[in-house]
C-alpha cells in the first residue's frame, strides 16, 4: 500500500486518512505501525481486534470485534469511500462495517485465487466493493465473471510493484543481527529467505508440516532468515516447532526476524538465492525480481505466479530437491504477469473520476 498511500497524500484533490489495525499494532509482529509513521505518514486512528489464540474460534471472535470498532472509527473519521487491499479477516472486517454504513469502497487486488480462507475473505470484499483494482488480467476477468460491472473494474497491476522494480538490493551489513534471534548472516554471503503461514482450512496439519520444512533446512544448512508466522489459526504450532528445533540444535544456520521493514523486506527478497515458504509475497512480489521461489503446500493454490517458482508438497526431500534445483538455476528474467511498476497513478486516477454510490447489484441483469 506504501506507494498507493504515497500518491494520495500528495494529490492536493485528495485526504489521506490512515487506519492502522490488527497486528500491525502488536509488538511481537514487529510493531508495523511504526513503520507506518517512519515512512511519513499520519495514522488517523488504531484498531484493536486480535483475540489471543490462534485457532478458528479466535480468528472467528477477531472479525466480530473488528466489525464493532471499525464502525466506531468510521463514525469519527467520516471518510467519502474505504481503499481496502487484499483477503485478509481485518480487511473483510473493515469491509463489512463499511459496507452497512454506507460508504462506498475500492478494493486492490481482488478476483484472485489464493488458497485458505483467505480467497473466500477476498470475494466477500469484492463483493461489498464499488470499485476494483486488480493486480493482473485474469483476476479482472474473473471480476466481471463474478457479476461485477466492468466500467469499474480496472486492471492496473500491483502496486508493489511501483517501489520493487525501482528499489536496489542493498543492505546493511549488519541488517540482520541487528533484530531478531540466531545465527550471525552475512546479506553478502548466499542467504535463504523462509516464511511458513499456517493453512487456516487444513487447521491441524501445521506442526508436521512445519517439521517437515525445517528438517529439510537442516539438513541443507544454508544460512537463512526466517520471518515467524502470521497470527492464523496454526501460527502458535509452527513456532513451537521452530523453539523446540533451537532448543535441541545449534542452530548456526538460523536466524529468526518478527517482521521487515516492507522496503528492507522487498531488498531481501531480491537479494536471497531462493525463497521458501507459502508467503503471497513470494508468490506476487518475486515476479519483479525473478528471485527462485520455492512454494511449499497448498496455502497459494491456484495463484497466478512466473516461472519463477517451483511448487512442491510439505515433504522434506521434495523441498531439498526443489531448493537444490533452483539454487542450480539461479535468477529468472523479471516478469511483468503482475504489472509493469505503475499502479498507483491508475488508481489515484480511476479514485478521483469515480462517482460514489452504494447500493450494488450484479451486472448480469443488464446482460
């Protein structure tokens, strides 16, 4: 959202007001409000949703919460329309109080496949929103399959994109050490980059999955940052495993990070030999860089993705093979599948010439 946000603040026809919400206001992920606020902008108000947990009842209990403070937080702020991004359980919350009060909502990447509750999360906003911006071309045409109008369906790329293309891979060298736990890297010496999201659909399967990920690391023993997981149902399971695993092990190829800098974060990703996890950013963002991505599970399936990566099971010997061969690869060519760097003028285009208004109704009726 960086450059999207970037563009609305300085467009003099425009108010940026900022809501910040969910994790992004828990210290143990990183404190990503702050981040927020070092990038220059004013955060208009905080949503405090997150009941500890990690299971389907507290995910459940989450959006509930959320519903009720977000409508609070409209209440004050009066905002003309919502810009929502993505499938996440905050957004879907922030989407639905939106949508009972009465203001009109745009929403950045919809009409993409993405695995777990989360896809279903995002044609629920998708459904509640006026205006679309998605990220590639088949999602906008799944968009209008889906019975939305396609005078307000915009394919204009991902706005990530925008910063990624132009963003250099340097680091400081001491980057790493700096923050969380483990093992001394070295951002010039070949580094693996790993995240690993529980799938909140196969609640259960987490743990061995999780054993399964970091025996097959082990056993390659490359120096690797690993970024903990989300606050997903499963979450606490995978970092038990990865505690018990330093416990028991020296761990001198290990090294755990909360959360990145989204800037920090996107120059690792350009820089590490191979990406390994289920992250969508490994999937989205990697296309930019041709980074080697190795996708683990099912938590992406179905999502559009370059040549890039290599998808295998949550087996330890299909990850070391798929890693190995990747790392023989080397870099890809960078792919333009989720658009060419120039998103946010679209959007802050397309935001300033729509007409609000709120009552929706599918579009095949005019067909």
């Amino acid at each position: 959202m960086y450059p999207v946000m970037k563009a609305l603040d300085e467009d003099l026809d425009l108010e940026l007001q900022v809501i910040c919400a969910g994790t992004m206001l828990l210290e143990r992920f990183g404190g990503a409000e702050k981040m927020v606020e070092d990038d220059g902008f004013k955060v208009d108000h905080r949503v405090f949703l997150e009941v500890e947990g990690s299971v389907p009842v507290t995910m459940s209990k989450s959006i509930g919460l959320g519903i009720i403070e977000f409508t609070n937080v409209y209440q004050q702020l009066q905002p003309d329309m919502l810009l929502l991004i993505g499938d996440r359980y905050e957004a879907l919350a922030a989407a639905i109080a939106g949508a009972y009060m009465n203001i009109p909502m745009a929403h950045i990447q919809g009409g993409e496949i993405s695995g777990s509750i989360d896809e279903s999360a995002r044609h629920a906003i998708t459904k509640f929103s006026h205006l679309h911006f998605p990220a590639t071309e088949r999602a906008a045409d799944y968009l209008v399959r889906m019975g939305e109008d396609p005078a307000h369906v915009h394919n204009v790329g991902c706005p990530a994109g925008d910063y990624i293309r132009k963003l250099d891979a340097d680091l400081p060298s001491n980057i790493f050490n700096q923050m969380g736990v483990g093992a001394n890297i070295d951002p010039e010496k070949p580094f693996l980059l790993v995240i690993y999201h529980p799938v909140t659909t196969a609640f259960g399967s987490e743990k061995e999955q999780a054993e399964q990920l970091i025996g097959a690391l082990h056993d390659l023993a490359i120096p690797t940052v690993w970024l903990w997981p989300n606050i997903d149902a499963g979450s606490d399971n995978i970092s038990k495993v990865i505690r018990v695993y330093r416990e028991k092990n020296t761990s001198e190829w290990l090294h755990l990070v909360k959360n990145l800098n989204p800037k920090v974060f996107q120059k690792c990703l350009k820089k590490t030999i191979c990406a390994v996890g289920n992250s969508s950013s490994f999937v989205r963002d990697s296309t930019f860089s041709g980074t080697p991505v190795v996708l683990i599970g099912d938590r992406q399936d179905g999502r559009e993705h370059g040549k890039n990566l290599t998808a295998v099971a949550p087996v330890s010997d299909q990850i070391k093979s798929a890693v190995q061969l990747q790392l023989d690869h080397g870099r890809y060519e960078p792919g333009t599948i989720y658009g060419d760097g120039n998103a946010s003028s679209r959007i802050i285009e397309k935001l300033k010439s729509f007409v609000p208004y709120s009552q929706k109704t599918l579009h095949y009726r005019y067909q």
